[in-house]
C-alpha cells in the first residue's frame, strides 16, 4: 500500500502524540489522586479520590490508550518507520500492548474494585488489608506505566540504535 503523504502523514503523527501526552496526562494524575486519597479522613473524601481514579481511567486513560494504539498502528502500516524496522518502534509495539494489556486484566479491575468498596464502605475499608495492597498495587503499578510512557517518550524522540539489520 502506498504511504501517507507529507500533511496526512504529520496530522496522523500529531493525533498520535495528543493522544500519548493524554495518556501520560491521565496516568499522571492517577498517581497522583491516588497518593492523595491515601490521606482521605472521611469516607466521603476516600470514595471521592477513589471515584475519581475511576473516571480518570475510564474517560482519559482508556481511550488516549487505545487511540495510541490505532494511531501508532497506522502510522507504522501507512509510513515508511513499519512495525519491525526500527528497535525503538518494536519496543514501543511490545510496551504499549503489555501496558494495555495489563491495564484492562489488573489495573483498571482493582481501580473499579476500590473505588466501589471505598462508596460502600466508607473509611473503614482501609483497614482491610486486602483493600490496602489494591490500592497501594494501583499507585505502584500506575508510577511503573509513567515510567515506561516517559521512556517510550525519550525512545520516540531520540529514535536510537537505526535501522534493524534483515
């Protein structure tokens, strides 16, 4: 199939970028609501911060992470970077399928499993040790995924290591 042209070409490559610095955006502020809603007092503030964990995954994280998907995807079929030429483009392939798959088996489940025990049981979940580890597993895990999206970030920005060798 013939490539993109130049506009379409950088109009899908800026769509791509909207939607990682969306999804960094949205994994950003995870980490940070979630250190936050660790000091909640109440219960009311503690189903708040863990209602918002869910909104932010839902509205911002799933879909900047799936439309990081699609746009990388046609930009690596339709330009000439391909799926498999470039280290830095398959490592991005490997880092954003595993970070989506991860996020749809584990992440987001405990982020909706907390953020619904949190509204029904108010402040007294905490002291549920298995509430606990979820919550604390979704801001550990959520740092990991800045880490990787600020490292898939550096990667797409400095290209390293060319082209692959056939």
């Amino acid at each position: 199939m013939k490539p993109l042209g130049r506009t379409a070409r950088n109009l899908l490559l800026a769509a791509h970028i909207l939607c990682a610095a969306t999804w960094i955006g949205g994994v950003a502020a995870l980490v940070l609501v979630s250190a936050v809603g660790r000091t909640a007092a109440t219960g009311d503030a503690l189903a708040l911060a863990r209602t918002a964990l869910s909104w932010v995954d839902r509205l911002l994280i799933v879909p900047a992470c799936l439309g990081s998907l699609a746009t990388g995807f046609l930009c690596s079929w339709r330009t000439p970077w391909g799926f498999f030429r470039h280290a830095w483009v398959t490592a991005k392939w490997v880092a954003t399928v595993t970070m989506i798959a991860f996020g749809a088996v584990c992440l987001g489940p405990w982020v909706d499993d907390t953020a619904a025990r949190a509204a029904a049981e108010g402040i007294a979940v905490v002291a549920d040790p298995g509430w606990a580890r979820r919550a604390s597993l979704v801001q550990g895990f959520g740092v990991a995924q800045l880490a990787l999206l600020v490292g898939m970030l550096l990667l797409s920005t400095f290209k390293p290591s060319g082209r692959k060798k056939a």
